[in-house]
C-alpha cells in the first residue's frame, strides 16, 4: 500500500504539471532562442556540438529504464518539472526570453547525460506544441539549456556534497545551472551577431547584462523551489531515491 501511495503521488505531480502548462493560455512569445533567429551556419554548429551529448544520454536512459523500470515515473516526474519551469517565460532580450529551466533536478538525480535527452525532448514538445523556440535553433537551444546547464549543476551538486552540504547543493545546483544557461545563451547570440563597435565582447555583455536583470531571481525562485520538490521527494519516493543512490556508486562497493 505504501509503494502504491508513492506511485500515485509520482503519477498525480507529473500530470499535473502537463495540465498546468497545457491549460495555460498566453500570447505566443519569443522563447529560448527563437525559430529562423539564428543564422543557419550557427545553427547547424549548435545542432553538431549539442548532438554527441543527446546520443550519450539516450545510452544512459535505456541502461536505467531496463535495468530499472521503476524508475520510469521519476524520469517522467524530471521531465515534467523542466517542461513547466522552462514554460514559464518572460519577455527579455530581442529573440529570446528568460524563464526558469527546472534542469538541475533531473541532473541531481539521474546525471546529466539523461537531462540531456529529457531537455531535449522539452525543448522539442515546446517548439511543436506551444511554438516556443523552434527546430532550426533547437541544437542551440538544447546545448545551453539540456547540455551546460545540467553538467553545471551535477558538478556543483557534486562539490557540495564532498563539503555535507546537501540542501545547499541542490539550491545553488538548480540556481547555478540556470544562470549558466544564459551566459552561454548570450554567448551564442553575441557570436551570431556581433556588435559593430566592440564585436562579441561588446554583444555579449549587451546580451548578458538584459539577461540578468530577469534570470537572477528566477534562478534563486528556481533554486528554492528545486529544494522543496526534494523534500517532497524524500517523503514521497524514498526507496527510488535509494536506487538512485546505488547506481551511483562503482560496482564493487553495491556487493558490499
């Protein structure tokens, strides 16, 4: 009974969360970086840079959705949370808007390779069913949201956790990957259109500088946010954090 309390938990968040994003109704608005935005010889460099990672990652997926089936829902529950937190845009630079990413849960608890494809499938969904991005930028989209942003936030998590702060590392985790997916957001516009007095440099402080001004409390709103979900996950999905644990760690030290 109490397994099956869990799953229904799991199960009630995830739809949830669909429902929430899909009964919402807005104006359709530039977000991530928008489609036909990028020049196409850097569109297809994103495409090639972020393609390597999504291919690794569906490795990943397919070892824990085999080896571990009951921890499908949990995989949905991670994919669900990046689709509503990245939903939620504001307006911000020209061709883009700043919204949270809701990456760095997914990151934390299955590695960054299997956000990789989990973000990337957002990014896709978003792009075909709520016209937010697009599939020319999507390579570029997915390389700063579903690439930097999670390996950001495992590595943060990671050192944090050396140091026994758990909760701190989760906080900065999701806050840190998000912030990071802007920087390399304005990196990529500042090298797709570089300003005429100052070049790149110039282009992506521009950039940036807007950037911030809405992506620093989102990250922090992200963040807190992130924490209380883990919460809600302790209490709720103990045992599948439990086998996430053990996958974590080398082979020789699960027999002992």
């Amino acid at each position: 009974m109490a397994k099956n309390k869990r799953w229904l938990h799991l199960a009630g968040m995830a739809s949830l969360s669909f429902l929430i994003v899909l009964g919402h109704s807005s104006p359709a608005y530039a977000m991530h970086i928008s489609e036909g935005f990028l020049p196409f010889q850097w569109a297809v460099f994103w495409w090639v840079l972020a393609l390597p990672f999504f291919v690794l990652g569906i490795r990943s997926l397919a070892q824990i959705s085999k080896g571990n089936p009951e921890l499908k829902l949990l995989l949905a529950l991670a994919g669900a949370f990046s689709f509503v937190l990245s939903a939620l845009k504001i307006p911000s630079v020209t061709g883009s808007c700043s919204h949270p990413t809701g990456t760095g849960l997914g990151a934390i608890l299955f590695r960054p390779s299997v956000m990789t494809v989990l973000g990337s499938l957002v990014l896709v969904f978003q792009a075909i069913l709520l016209a937010h991005g697009g599939l020319t930028t999507l390579g570029a989209n997915a390389f700063s949201m579903a690439v930097v942003g999670p390996w950001v936030a495992y590595g943060v998590y990671l050192l944090m956790l050396k140091l026994g702060m758990e909760k701190v590392g989760i906080f900065l985790a999701a806050a840190l990957g998000d912030l990071v997916t802007y920087v390399v957001t304005s990196i990529q516009l500042a090298l797709a259109f570089p300003a005429v007095s100052g070049g790149f440099m110039a282009s992506f402080l521009k950039f940036g500088g807007i950037f911030a001004l809405t992506q620093v409390p989102l990250a922090i709103s992200e963040g807190l946010l992130t924490v209380l979900v883990w919460n809600w996950l302790q209490s709720y999905a103990s045992s599948e954090l439990k086998t996430l644990e053990l996958l974590r760690l080398p082979s020789n030290q699960i027999t002992k």
